[in-house]
C-alpha cells in the first residue's frame, strides 16, 4: 500500500503531461483489493472502529475507483451525467465513516481506560486497607512490647545496684554513704517510673548539667558491679557542662557504662573530650569488641553479642542507647576491633550562650 501511494505522484506526472489517467488508474485497482483486505482483516480481528473503516473503504472503491474510473477511461455512461459528482461522494461517504471509526476507537480506549483505573484503583485500595492495618498492629505490638521491655531493662540497673548497696549494709548499716546511694538509685527508679507513664505525654526536661556531679552518681550506681566483678571502673574527674536531660543522659551512660563492666576484662574508662561544635563523653572497655558485621546487629533489640548471649542482660543496651541518642539529637559512634575492646562515643552539641 505504501509503494503504492508513493507512486501515484508519478501518476499526476504522467497525467498532467499526457492528458491521460491510466496510471492513476491502475494504482487505484490496485490499490482497492489491498484496502479491502486490510478492512476485513481488522474486523476480523476484532478491531475497534474496523467496521466504520471498511464501509468507508467500500464506498470509497466504490464511487472513486469503479464508478468515477469507468465513467472517466472507459467512457461508461453514468446517471446524472456529472463523473466528477461520484469522487465527491465516495470521499463524503468515506470521511464520515472514518469520523466513525475514530468516535469508536476513542470510546473503547476510554472504556478500557476507565475499566483498568478502576480495578486498579480497587486492588490498590484493598492493598493499602490491608498494609494499613497489618503495619498499625505491628507498629503498635512493637513499640508497647519495646516499651515495656526497655523500660524494664534499665528498671533492673539501678534495682540490682540496691541489691548490691543492701548487701554492702549487712557489714556496716551506720554507713551514710551506702544509704546516700540507695537514696538516688531509689530518686532514678521513680524518674523512669514517671517517664513509662507520662513520656507519651512531654518531653524529658533538658537542663544544664554538671557532668561531675553525672559521674559521681555513675561511679557510686556501678560501682558495686565493679568491685563484685574486679574491675577497676575510673572516671576522669571534669568541669564540663551540657544542656541535657538528666534522665535521657543518666539512662545512656548507663547503659553503656553496664554493658562495659559486663564484657570488659579489667577496666572501663570513662571521659570527656572538647570537640569544635560539641562535646564528646566515651566510655573505653577492654573487652572482646566488636567486629564491624557484628556492630549493625548489636544495635537492633532483644541481641546479645560475643560468649554473653543468653547471659544476663536482655540484649537491649545499645538499642536503647540509639533510640534515646537519636531522639536528644545526640551522636553515637562505636569503634571497635575484635580483641582489642570498644570505645563508646556520645556527641553531645554545645548551646550557643
């Protein structure tokens, strides 16, 4: 079909030059069967808008090719006399049906199109409704089970450091010490009591705070731990200050404090370094460490690492130590080798004065 249209302009050619149609005649017969083909083969296959197509090709072979043809070359006389009447006719005819043929397309393309959004729409709703519901049940079981577990865990630092401080009583209850200790173990108690119940509520209280007076309390809380596992704990003696919440920064060390004393061999470390922008607490431990495909997994709840997995301990440390760093708008960095023991690191921002 396409060689045939690119010969008719050889046609006009040959007309305008000869006076005579044959040419053009002869690419419309041979032009005709293949339109009616192609129209057939549409319908048959079930094509939109095929019917308008082959009516229009129908009239158009028959007022173009047959009637205006043997009316112009063969010369055959035609009613109404005017052969150039049929032309007009059959192109009518043909632009009509094709407007048609066109009309119906579109209307099928838009049903189909419309069909398609619509189970689409459908299967998506019924998707989200699904996802929604399962992830809000999922959310909600994990983050009460979270909750509550990490709430329990630290709970059990300050509860096993008044087990240790009351058995250190039985040789000496006169001691103001011990009973100053059991005092602010008990005063931390009731703060993360206080929390579980109304955290969902406010936000803990950021305050400036003297870092010496944080480690004084940290030495005397893990203190016992120490003496009980003979390690020796050190914390350097330092001036700094930070704008924090008492609680939230209590609850990292620790944390991180207790999960030194449980994997470390001799000794834990603790310090303050300056830093440009922020200050920096590390708690240095000489234990096993931990490897950097071990490090991701460590962070996740209820994981233990190393030889004390499924020891004391319920393998919530770190992730809470994440949680409670990333929600304060503190950093944490862990460096370890394996063998040679970790440094904890928690960046703390310095408040513009």
């Amino acid at each position: 079909m396409l060689l045939i249209v690119a010969a008719v302009p050889a046609g006009f050619a040959v007309f305008f030059l000869t006076g005579t149609l044959t040419p053009l005649f002869a690419l419309s017969v041979l032009y005709t069967p293949l339109l009616l083909i192609a129209g057939l083969g549409a319908v048959r296959d079930g094509v939109a808008g095929a019917r308008f197509f082959l009516a229009g090709a129908a009239a158009l072979v028959l007022f173009v090719n047959l009637a205006f043809g043997a009316g112009v070359v063969g010369g055959v006389p035609l009613p109404g006399g005017d052969v150039f009447l049929y032309p007009k006719l059959g192109y009518l005819i043909e632009a009509a049906c094709f407007a048609g043929a066109l009309a119906d397309r579109l209307r099928v393309a838009r049903a189909q199109a419309e069909t398609a959004l619509r189970l689409r729409l459908i299967d998506a709703e019924e998707l989200a409704r699904a996802e929604a519901g399962k992830y809000q049940a999922l959310r909600i079981a994990h983050e009460r089970q979270l909750a509550l577990a990490a709430s329990g865990h630290d709970l059990a630092q300050p509860l096993q450091s008044i087990r240790l401080a009351l058995t250190a009583m039985r040789d000496d209850e006169e001691n103001r010490r011990i009973r100053a200790h059991i005092d602010r173990a008990l005063d931390l108690t009731r703060l993360m009591i206080d929390e579980l119940i109304q955290g969902a509520r406010r936000a803990p209280a950021v305050l400036p705070l003297d870092l010496a007076e944080v480690f004084e309390d940290l030495a005397e809380r893990h203190g016992p731990q120490a003496a009980a596992r003979r390690m020796r704990l050190r914390l350097v003696p330092t001036t700094a200050r930070v704008e924090a919440s008492q609680l939230v920064l209590t609850r990292i060390l620790d944390n991180l404090i207790g999960n030194a004393l449980r994997y470390g061999r001799s000794r834990v470390v603790a310090g303050v370094r300056h830093r440009p922008g922020f200050l920096s607490i590390e708690i240095h431990d000489d234990g096993p460490g931990i490897s950097p495909a071990e490090r991701d997994r460590l962070l996740a709840p209820f994981v233990q690492g190393g030889s004390q997995a499924g020891a004391e301990g319920f393998g919530l440390g770190l992730h809470i130590v994440q949680r409670l760093s990333a929600q304060s708008g503190f950093g944490l960095d862990i460096r370890a080798r394996p063998g040679r023991g970790s440094v904890f690191t928690i960046s703390i921002p310095r408040t513009p004065r």
